[in-house]
C-alpha cells in the first residue's frame, strides 16, 4: 500500500473509531503540468473532515510549500507534514499547498464539532485551585518554561509512529471536558488521564527527544515533556519518578517515568497531554490513527 494510501486509511480510522463521525479522504488534488527538468508533483492527500482536537498527518510532493494556521510547516522529504485542530476549531480549517513550479491549491477540510461535558473534581487542595500571589507567580514561571519548549520544531518524522499507550488503565479524564475543582470552574482539561497505581511504568507512546523533565512543578508535579518532531509534542504529568533526562532520545516503548500523584492530583493516574506547537491535541484520537 502507498504513504498516501495508508496515511488516508489511518485518518478515516481516526474519524469512524472516535465519536463514531465518518471522514472521507479527498482525492487527490491535480496539479498543472511543470516545467521540463522537474521531478513529477506527488498528489497531495488530506480527509475532507476531522474532529475538534485531531492530529492531521497529510502527504505531499516533499519540495512543496504547505501552510496552515499562519504557519509554513515542515515538510519531510517523504513529502509527510503534521498539524493539529483545535479544541475550538470550527467551520473549515484551510491547509494550502505549493508544488514546485505549480499555483497553491487550497485543501478545506470540515472540521466536525464534539461534546464538552463538565468534570467536577472535588477534594483537591485548595491553594492549587486558587493559588496566593507568590505561588501564582511560580506557577507562571513553571508553565513558561514548558511553554517555551513546545516551540521546537525538529526535522524529526517520530510523529507519524503509530502511537501506543504509555500505560494501560481506566481513561479517568478526558480531553476537551471543562474542569471545576472543588466548585470553581477552570480551563478545559489538556489531556487524557489514564488511572494506574503508583509506580507503574511509563512507557513513550512514541519515540522523540525529551525536551523538559522536572520533578516538582506546583500544578502538574513530576512533567516531563517528549518532542515528537514538527512541533508534535507528548507531556506527562504527576510523575513519581523520572528516569530519562533532558536531551536523551527515547524509543517507542522505552520506559522513562513511573505513575505517581504529585502536583495538583487527587490519586495516583497519569496525565498523558499532546501539542503541536500550542495547539492542544487529544491523545485518544491520535490513538485511533493506530487502529
């Protein structure tokens, strides 16, 4: 089966096996005629639809120029691009091509709205909830220096693995829902939590560079932070231990971390969040790539 084949496979995997919303791929685009001496164009492939939250992995010629989202992503020399839907993405998302020699071609791909339920979640110390001045300002400090690390943008393809899990459990929160800890509403959750006991092993769902490892931020404890290339990035939060350290290459499947509580946390689960740049992207439907 053919990159562009099989990447349009996984993406209408994606769309069927999350919220049940079907995705069709688009056929693929037909570029003009270019000039004598240059390589023939590759079709471009992408769905027509996604979900609020997806990690989009489209195909193309690799010298052309892609845009999205106010960005020129990166482009593989597999021709193999990735970005991310927002939470609060709507309508259509717009990605525009550029082969060589050729005019851009816009791709419109819809993107389809979820549901949001709210998560109360009680019993969570209140100086987490509704932190004093100064804790407030280390919170700030922490979470720019994770901020600042999502920023990279690797001429890595670690991204377009078909991820696993990092560890097995009950999915004890998901992504997108609204939190409100111990009765004040806060932002919508970042990830997905996974309950495990403490200790368990944290594997890499897919491989990359550990960009960040600290193990004690205020708000999310032991967090480290795994890039995946083209601004694809994993983070895992309320670590109780941390065996990998920034700069170390980890592969799929390699354990870096154990299960723990720490940070704002009322058990023992693991907080597995994805990014592309400082898009946030749901794990579970990245997940669905693999099926």
């Amino acid at each position: 089966m053919s990159r562009p084949t099989l990447i349009a496979a996984l993406l209408l995997a994606s769309a069927a096996c999350a919220g049940g919303i079907s995705a069709q791929t688009s056929k693929p685009a037909q570029a003009p005629a270019i000039a004598a001496g240059n390589p023939a164009p590759h079709a471009t492939a992408l769905p027509t639809s996604v979900q609020q939250g997806a990690l989009v992995i489209g195909s193309t010629h690799p010298a052309a120029v892609v845009e999205y989202g106010g960005r020129t992503l990166r482009v593989s020399p597999s021709g193999r691009f990735g970005f991310g839907i927002g939470r609060d993405a709507s309508g259509t998302a717009v990605v525009k091509v550029k082969p060589p020699g050729t005019p851009a071609i816009e791709h419109r791909i819809v993107v389809a709205p979820r549901d949001w339920p709210i998560e109360n979640i009680n019993g969570v110390p209140p100086s987490t909830v509704n932190p004093p001045p100064a804790i407030a300002a280390r919170i700030a400090r922490e979470q720019a220096q994770v901020v600042a690390v999502r920023a990279r943008d690797d001429a890595r393809e670690d991204y377009a693995q078909r991820f696993v899990w990092p560890v097995q459990g009950r999915i004890s929160g998901r992504f997108g829902n609204q939190r409100v800890y111990n009765g004040t509403p806060k932002a919508p959750h970042s990830g997905m939590d996974i309950a495990a006991a403490n200790g368990t092993p944290v594997k890499a769902p897919a491989a990359g560079i550990v960009t960040f490892a600290s193990p004690s931020l205020y708000l999310t404890g032991g967090t480290v932070v795994i890039d995946h290339g083209a601004g694809i990035s994993s983070n895992f939060l309320h670590l109780s231990r941390i065996d990998a350290k920034v700069g170390d290459r980890v592969e799929q499947g390699q354990v870096f971390a154990a299960v723990g509580a720490t940070g704002r946390a009322t058990g023992p689960h693991l907080h597995w969040g994805m990014n592309w740049f400082d898009v946030r992207i749901d794990p579970l439907l990245v997940l669905d790539l693999a099926q």
